[in-house]
C-alpha cells in the first residue's frame, strides 16, 4: 500500500514538473523567436554581404567518392565533408554586384563548362539582378535566392541559395547546370549590423 502511494505521489510530482517546465520552455521560445525575427530582419535590409566559406559538402557519386577519400587521405577530411576553413573561399554581396570564389569538388558534364581542368573552382563576379530576399520563419531563417555565370567565359550557370541564420551561420546550396549539386557552410563576416 506505501509502495502504491508512494508512486501515485511520484507521478502526480512529475506530472506538475512537466508542465511547468513546458508552460517556461514556451516562454522562453516566444522571447527566443522575437528576437531572432528582429535579427532576421535587421539582415534583410543589409545591403552587403560578406561570407566566409568554412565547410564543403560535396554531392557524392562513387566515382567522387573514390577519388576524393584517395585525395583525402590522412588529412582528417572525408569525401562527404572537407573542411576549408582559412583558405580565402568566400560570397560577396555589395550592392549591385556579386564576388565568390568557392572549391568544387564533384563531377562536371562534358558537354559544357571548362573541360582542360583548368578551372575547376566556382567563381562569379558579375552584376547581381534578381536578388531575392525573404524570412523563413519555419526554418527561422533569410533566404537569398539569386543565379551567377561562371567568371571568364565558362558557360556554367548556377543557382544559388542562400541561408543565413540569427546566430550568423550560413548555408549555401548551389545547383550548377554542368557540374553536380553541392553545398557549403560557414559565417557573416564583417556585416553592416552594428
């Protein structure tokens, strides 16, 4: 008979605790998610954009993913993840114009693109035309959509997507025509939010 209260009193205490602890984590959540949008939307009227790349995520096939983790070997990369941090791989978005260089790793298609291998990074620096900028509030997130052209005459078209998180985090998903899908993070540097 102790043993049976004993329990019921356990749950009944566990029971209170939940719901505290739920009706507190709401709070917070609320005040958490008012302050990002307020983040979210102080980044969208920026007008320039400064991204260092940090981290690659190629698309893998087999054939990648051989040569890849040959390339790889010992260096603490792996064919699904390279870290490039500090080697120079960047997004610039000042006003009208768009500046990148960023590491491809990945398959091209023969029928386009620079195919002597001369060429073989992601680079744009172009006019940027159809900007367009919009708060995810699901994915608690700004989302930049826009296309690029491969610098110096390579006819790769990409499309680009962008996301960037309060904390400053940036995703990047880049869809090119000849060349496989591939993805990179990394963070806002030097930004016009002070």
């Amino acid at each position: 008979m102790k043993i049976y209260i004993h329990f019921r009193a356990f749950i009944l205490l566990f029971g209170l605790l939940s719901i505290v602890s739920c009706k507190t984590k709401s709070i917070v959540s609320e005040e958490d998610e008012q302050r990002n949008l307020a983040i979210l939307d102080s980044l969208k009227s920026v007008e320039n954009y400064s991204i260092e790349i940090d981290v690659v995520y190629p698309f893998n096939t087999l054939a990648t993913t051989q040569v890849v983790t040959d390339a790889l070997w010992n260096t603490g990369n792996n064919a699904n993840r390279i870290d490039v941090r500090a080697d120079g791989n960047y997004i610039e978005i000042k006003n009208d114009s768009l500046k990148g260089y960023l590491p491809f790793f990945g398959e091209q298609r023969l029928n386009g693109g620079d195919i002597g291998g001369r060429n073989t990074a992601i680079q744009f620096d172009e006019a940027l035309e159809n900007l367009d900028k919009s708060i995810n509030q699901k994915k608690n997130n700004l989302e930049l959509n826009f296309t690029a052209r491969q610098k110096d005459g390579d006819n790769d078209k990409y499309n680009i997507k962008i996301e960037i998180y309060p904390n400053q985090h940036v995703s990047v998903d880049i869809s090119p025509v000849y060349r496989t899908f591939i993805k990179y993070e990394g963070h806002l540097a030097n930004n016009d939010l002070e």
